[in-house]
C-alpha cells in the first residue's frame, strides 16, 4: 500500500529545546493512527508539521501535491468577520456554493420563486441533493443550526465543533486531528467512529479517548523522548509492548550507568600523555555519558495529597428549579449527598451540567430551592475552561502563591517545588515561564493547584480534555482510592465506566434522570427499554382492519427474494467485519479489499431496501 505522506530526517525545538531530532515516520493509505505521549512530548506539532501548518526547522515533509490534507487544531483559529455559512462552504466547490445559496434562500420569509426554482434544478443537474442532506446531518451532529451566526459569536467548544464539521464535509485524503472528540457529548462521539471507520479513510490522531482510540485506529506511534514507536494493535497490545520495551530500556540503562562509572573512574587516573588506543575510548566515554544523560529515570505523576475531614452532613439539594430566556435547565431536582458517592454528570451539550455544578459549588444561586452546604465540606473544582495563569509568571510562583508547603495524604509535608517535581515539573520547567509550558502541562497545573485544596468533595469537569494518557491513569488510580464525594462530568466513556456507580442524567427540559450504574449499564439499560417499548407497541396497537392490497405472485415471489437477500447480505458484511477487525493491520493490501467489498455490499443494501420498502408499502 502506498505511503501518502512521510516524515523524512524531522528535526524541531521550541524556546531552544529539541522536542524530537532525526525523527522519520510515515503514514499510508487506509492506516488510522493514533499518536501517543506525554504532555509536552511534541504531539501537537508533530501533527502540525505533517498537516505542514508551519515548516520544520531541521528535515522535510513528503507527500503527493494533490494529496488534500485535512487538519483539526486542538485550537482552531477563522478569518475575521466570517458568519458560518461562509466558512463552511468552499468557493472552490460548485455543489457547495449552490447549497449555500439554497439555504441561504429557503431561509428568507419571502423566497424568490423563479429562483428558488433555477436553484432546484442546478442541484438536481450537480447531482447535490444527497450531498445538500450530507453536510445537513454533519451540521446537526455537530449542533448548527443558525448558518448565518457569526463566528466570533461562538464558544470555544461551538468553534472546535464548527471546525470538525467542516473537514468532514471536505472529507481529505488524510485526515489529521488534535484531540477531536474535546466538546462532543457521548452519541456524536460515537457517530464520529462509525463515520471516521467507513470506507478506507486515512487518519493520524491525538486522543485521550481510550474507547474512541481502540475502535477508530489500527496502529498506535509513541512520541518518547524524541524518538517514535510504531505498535500494530490497540492500546491493550500497545500497553504489553511498551512495558516490555522499558523494562529491555531499564536494563540497557544501568548498565550504561555501571558502565560510565568504570570509565569515569578511569578518565580521572588516566595519564596526561595520550595515545590514539586512550583517545578512542574517550571519545567512547563521551559517546556513552551523552547515551546516559538523554535517558532519565522512569518517573509518573504522583497524585497522593491529603483529604480534609468530612462530617456527616455533606451536601443538601432541595426542589431546585433553573431556567434561562424561558429554557428550563432544572426542575424541582432534589438529592442528598451521601459519603463515598460517585457520581457521573452525564447529557447532550446545552442540558445544564455545568449549571448544576455551579450551583452545588455557590457559583450561581438558584432560581428556587435551597442548597444546604455542611460545615466541613469543601470543594475541588476543575473547570472545563481551566484556570487564567499569567504567560509571564514562573511555574513554581503560580504554586507558591496558594502554599509554601503542602500536606500529603501519608502525613508528610513537602515544599511547593517538591509537589511540582511529583507532579512532572523538572527545576527547568519549574523555573521556567507558564507560557512555555505545552496546552496538555497547563491542565495539569491546574489539576495540581485543585488537589493542593486538600477537597473532600471533588468535582472534575472533563477532566480528560488535553491530558496524556499517562497522567489520566494515574488519576484514575488516584480517584479509585479518594475516599470523599466525586462528581464527575466526561464525555470519555471508559472514565465514567470506570469511576462512577451512579449517573445523574440531563435529559433536557429541566429533568434528571438518577440511574444507579455506571455508562455502559445505563446505556444497555436505555437500549432494553426500546425494545421492551417496541414489543409492547406492536401487541398493544394491532394494525387496524384495512383491506390488503394483495401483491401479485410476481411481487410476491420477489419480496421473499430480497428478504433472503438482505439476509444473506448482512450475514456477509459482519463475517467481512469480523475478519477486518482481526487481520493484522500492516496488510494494508487485504485491509483495503474488505473495506472495499463492505462498502460496495452496503450500496447493494441500500437500492434492496428501497425497493424491499415498495412492496411491503404496497402490501399493507
């Protein structure tokens, strides 16, 4: 399978720092890669330079001129003045532009007839209105609705979804995402993997997302200290591997360590006159002191601090009701917090989980009902937005500012640049300005700042957004063991599976839905409740007496065909899916062909239904 973009001697550095040197890596055709790493390891520029953004200070970019490369900034930036109308259809695609000018057109109270009607018959001669109901569904999925709003006028979390949806609509060669699923509630993010998995598309990704990761992608690169490891699997297989990979690291390492201390016990006795067989095995001194000094030990945030006392009484919510411009958010919700609850915020964006939050913490006082604070309750939030640090202060100020000191949960007491230094803030970085620190580092200094509060009720709000994976597992061992109330509100799935046995859920229309279980349990439970809802629709409301219009024995003869057909049709796509899942993902040549055969097999479907659909019409 050919390779449709490489990394070719790829060097860069930021504020005089090499983030990687001599890095080479390609991407081909049909390969979904995800690539992993610590905070601050160069992810985000790595995919920058490939979506070839900015140009790399050492090495180069090698692609095809007519590859369209696709892009999704973890921030995304628009021009000045645009309405979203205008950026999202392309002046270079005639189908776009007559979209455009339909929609621009049928919303006006007034609509010109005569054009409207020229434009019905330009759509139906570019063959447009199936892809008029394509950027429809990506639009709605992506909740946007008023196309003539103007950008600036958007959160921060409507702009990355406005940016996603427009490269879908565009639909590159290659794909290149910085954390997608940020800002997408639960069901979009799902209906993300089944659009990302469909056809052969070409995809390279930074996600925290553990289930998304697992179902989109087949190969997994680790950014590690400059250097790239390519594992062909999941993040399972990549876990098993890279273990075995640092342990074989480990051990090369001490004995390099060993080693240099032998060799620098011999550079200090060794004569002043120098022979060429010396001078070799300095240069091999200096050789394995470089060697030694790139490799630092193993370390991983360390998250143990101290939990202030809890008593009894924790938090009372009574009939508290919550509405703005006339949209009810809360509805008489009532709930006492109890001691151990873990509780996961989960809805659609826009049902008021934030607003729930702010009135639990005091932030925002409610309309009616009474918030009944206990005495020795005291709150850890971590805001979705994060905390506001000053660009120009140090690292270790932004610490110092809140304690000197600060008290661990073994009883221990330790300085401000010690808790930086668990937390994977070296003296460099510690002593360095916040503005140098990498978007995935600041959240972890916030996360740091919450936790020195020593809360006994802690309430993350999307936690998950820009961390590494490292630092979200050892949060997660970290929220296994916190003895005191947890709220969490996350659209990644296997944190709220993992972290939550009780969901409050923002149904809308100010109701909350409070199911005891965890996502996985609430969404089998949602499911059950259909299909019970469906078998008791079809016994309870017979279809009424009415004269069948009998079928021919023509038709009738076709209709059991094309049954047994979509039958055997479906049985086919998911043996084909099974086998796709499990080949091994660099024969990328097979990979392409079943994708191939689903893809043509669901066309097929499609045209079988209709005209399956026709004939049960007509018999009914």
């Amino acid at each position: 399978m050919s390779t449709l973009i490489a990394a070719e001697g790829l060097g860069h550095a930021y504020h005089e720092e090499w983030l990687f040197k001599n890095l080479t890596l390609g991407i081909n055709a049909g390969q979904r890669v995800a690539l992993v790493g610590i905070n601050g390891a160069g992810k985000s520029t790595l995919l920058k330079l490939l979506a070839e953004r900015f140009v790399p200070l050492e090495g180069k970019i090698v692609k095809n001129k007519l590859v369209k490369i696709g892009f999704l900034d973890q921030e995304p930036t628009f021009p000045d003045g645009y309405s979203i109308s205008d950026f999202i259809f392309s002046l270079e695609n005639k189908q776009q532009q007559l979209i455009k000018e339909y929609e621009e057109l049928i919303e006006l109270s007034n609509p010109d007839e005569k054009k409207l009607n020229r434009l019905y018959e330009e759509l139906s001669e570019h063959n447009a209105w199936e892809y008029e109901h394509e950027i429809k569904t990506i639009l709605s999925r992506m909740g946007i609705n008023q196309l003539q709003q103007k950008i600036h006028t958007l959160s921060g979390g409507q702009k990355k979804r406005l940016a996603l949806a427009k490269l879908l609509i565009e639909d590159p060669e290659i794909y290149v995402l910085d954390e997608p699923t940020n800002h997408l509630d639960i069901d979009t993010i799902e209906w993300l993997e089944k659009l990302l998995t469909t056809g052969n598309k070409t995809i390279l990704l930074v996600t925290h997302d553990r289930y998304f990761l697992d179902n989109v992608c087949n190969t997994i690169v680790e950014l590690d200290r400059g250097k790239t490891y390519t594992y062909n699997g999941n993040y399972a297989y990549f876990l098993e591997k890279k273990a075995e990979r640092e342990a074989a690291d480990e051990s090369t390492f001490q004995k390099n360590k060993n080693l240099l201390k032998k060799e620098l016990e011999w550079m200090r006795r060794m004569p002043a006159a120098r022979t060429t067989k010396s001078q070799s095995r300095i240069d091999s001194f200096y050789n394995l002191e470089e060697k030694t000094k790139q490799r630092t030990d193993n370390q991983k945030v360390t998250l143990n601090v101290k939990m202030s006392r809890q008593g009894n009484k924790i938090l009372e919510l009574d009939n508290i009701e919550q509405s703005f411009d006339a949209k009810h958010i809360l509805n008489n919700f009532s709930y006492t917090f109890k001691k151990g609850d873990r509780i996961g915020l989960a809805g659609k964006n826009g049902t008021g989980k934030s607003t729930l939050l702010n009135i639990i913490t005091g932030n925002l006082v409610p309309l009616k009902g009474v918030v009944d604070i206990g005495d020795t309750t005291k709150y850890g939030y971590y805001k979705q937005g994060g905390l506001s640090f000053n660009e120009k202060e140090r690292v270790i100020d932004i610490v110092k500012s809140d304690a000197e000191y600060i008290k661990m949960a073994d009883g221990q007491t330790i300085s401000a640049s010690a808790l930086l230094t668990l937390f994977l803030f070296p003296p460099k970085k510690q002593h360095g300005l916040v503005e140098k620190l990498s978007g995935g580092e600041k959240k972890r200094l916030h996360l740091m700042k919450v936790l020195m509060q020593n809360p006994n009720f802690l309430i993350l709000d999307e936690p998950t957004n820009d961390l590494d994976i490292d630092t979200l597992n050892v949060l997660e061992e970290f929220l296994e063991n916190f003895p005191g109330v947890l709220m969490l509100v996350s659209h990644d799935r296997y944190l709220l599976d993992k972290m939550s046995e009780q969901l409050f859920i923002m149904e809308g229309n100010g109701e909350v839905r409070i199911f005891n279980g965890n996502y996985s349990e609430y969404r089998n439970s949602v499911e059950q409740e259909k299909e019970n809802s469906t078998k008791k629709q079809k016994t309870e409301d017979p279809k009424p007496n009415t004269i069948s219009k009998k079928l021919s024995f023509k038709e009738q003869t076709e209709f059991d065909n094309l049954e047994k057909q979509l039958a055997d049709s479906e049985k086919k796509i998911a043996m084909l899916t099974v086998e796709l899942n499990n080949i091994e993902s660099s024969n990328y040549k097979k990979i392409e062909e079943l994708s191939k055969q689903i893809e043509i097999l669901n066309q097929e479907n499609e045209t079988v239904m209709e005209r399956w659909i026709a004939l049960s019409d007509k018999q009914n």
